[in-house]
C-alpha cells in the first residue's frame, strides 16, 4: 500500500514538473502564430495598397506636367513669342523656329534673341514646379529637314540645326546689352539638353519652308524610371568638369551653311 503510496505521489511530482514545460511551448506557439498572422496582414496590406499608391503617384505626375505646360503657355502669351506654341510637351516655335534657306543651319538675329530670351524662363520653371523637379528627363532639340536632297546630308543637317541651337545658348554674349545665361542656366543645358535629328522623317503639309525647323520636345521620368534613379542615382559632372565643359568664349564648332543645291 505503501508502495502504491509513493508511486502514485512520484508520478504526481513528474507531471506537475512537465506541466511548466508544455504550458510554456504554447504560448511560444501561439505567439509564432500571432507574429504570423500580424505579418501576413501586413503583407495584404502592402499588396493591396500598392496599386492605389501607384495610381495615386501617377494622377499627381500628370496633373503636375499638365500644369508646367500650362505656365509655360501663359510665359508665350508675351508679344516676344508670338507665333510660338506648345503642342503636348513639345514647343513648337513655327515660324519663328524655321530656317528661310535651303542648306542653311544658322539663325537669324531675331531667332536668337528669341531663343536667349525664352529659354531662361523655360530653365526657372523646370528649377521651381514639381515637374521641373521630380518628373523632367530632359529635353531634346529637334532639328528637322524637309525632303529635297538626299537623306544622309539632311540628316547631317537636322543634327547641325539642332546643334546650333545649343551653340547659341552657350555662347558668350556678342553685345553688352544681351543678358549672359546664369551658371544655373548653362549646367542645366548642358546635363539635360539633347541634340536631336529628324532629317524629313517628319515632313509639315505648309511645304519645305514649314519643315525646315526646331522644336524643343520635353521627356518626364515615368514612375518605374523614377523609383529606378532614386535606388541607383547616374553619375554626375562636378563643378570642374562642367566649368571646363562650359567655356562661354569656346566657339561653336560648327561650319556656317548659308545655301547648298543638294540639302534643305
């Protein structure tokens, strides 16, 4: 009986050490399973939440580069751009942007003071509006050609318009009453202006005249090109290398056209 006894209360002892162990086990269960569910929700959050903030971002970048062509149309309601408009993002200069010679690349004075006239406001505008600042890519120049001659010399010539063009906003001033460009100014033409040519793949039904001319076409970063420089930003110039890039008395390179018989 005894021995019954001291059996019975030895079993008792060993159940009641377990007891500890197994009550302890799980509440460690129950709390994986807590963290578990906690971060499965999370998880169906995030997913579900992401196509809202995708749609979100993308309204806001629209509504933003619809208002900095806005602010740029009203910058050509000025008697100085008469004849000059925006066309989506593109600017188109019309005839104040066409070349009135056939083989020509250089502009006319007016043409000039246009260009070094309107192309300040255009840079503070990309410097100061949320398009500006988060959404522009750049902007490239289109030279275009229309389609008497051959290609290969047009193409030349769409590019050497082009070219021109940035040649005569990074010049130095060729009187003292011409504003000089900012240093602000010339760094963003120089990191964020493209020479761009078309030769006559983009012909105007006006004729050769109409079709012999520069554009300034905009770019904005998408969304997906956004979050792609923010993880991985592309290299940059310095100072000094733009200061040696950007000498304001450096000539243009490019050969004076006036008339030629085999390019327009």
């Amino acid at each position: 009986m005894f021995g019954i006894t001291k059996n019975a209360n030895a079993q008792k002892k060993r159940e009641d050490g377990e007891k500890p162990f197994w009550i302890s086990f799980s509440d460690l269960m129950s709390s994986l399973m807590v963290l578990f569910l906690i971060s499965m929700t999370v998880a169906l959050l995030a997913v579900t939440n992401e196509p809202d903030i995708a749609a979100k971002e993308e309204a806001e970048r629209s509504q933003a580069i619809k208002d900095f062509m806005v602010e740029i149309e009203q910058i050509l309601t000025a008697q100085e751009f008469s004849g000059v408009r925006v066309d989506g993002t593109t600017i188109d200069f019309g005839v104040r942007g066409t070349f009135e010679k056939e083989g020509q690349n250089t502009l006319s004075q007016q043409q000039s003071q246009m260009l070094r006239s309107f192309t300040p406001k255009l840079l503070e505008k990309l410097r100061t509006t949320d398009a500006g600042k988060i959404w522009f890519k750049r902007a490239v120049v289109e030279g275009y050609a229309s389609k008497t001659g051959t290609y290969l010399f047009n193409l030349n010539l769409s590019l050497e318009r082009s070219q021109r063009v940035l040649c005569e906003l990074l010049r130095e001033p060729s009187n003292p009453t011409e504003k000089p460009f900012t240093s602000e100014d010339r760094k963003l033409i120089a990191t964020k202006f493209f020479v761009g040519g078309a030769s006559f793949n983009s012909l105007r039904s006006g004729g050769g005249a109409q079709s012999r001319r520069i554009e300034f076409k905009l770019e904005f970063r998408t969304r997906q090109e956004k979050l792609a420089e923010e993880s991985t930003p592309a290299p940059k110039l310095d100072d000094a290398e733009l200061t040696n890039a950007l000498n304001p008395k450096e000539k243009c390179p490019i050969f004076d056209r006036s008339m030629s018989s085999n390019i327009s």
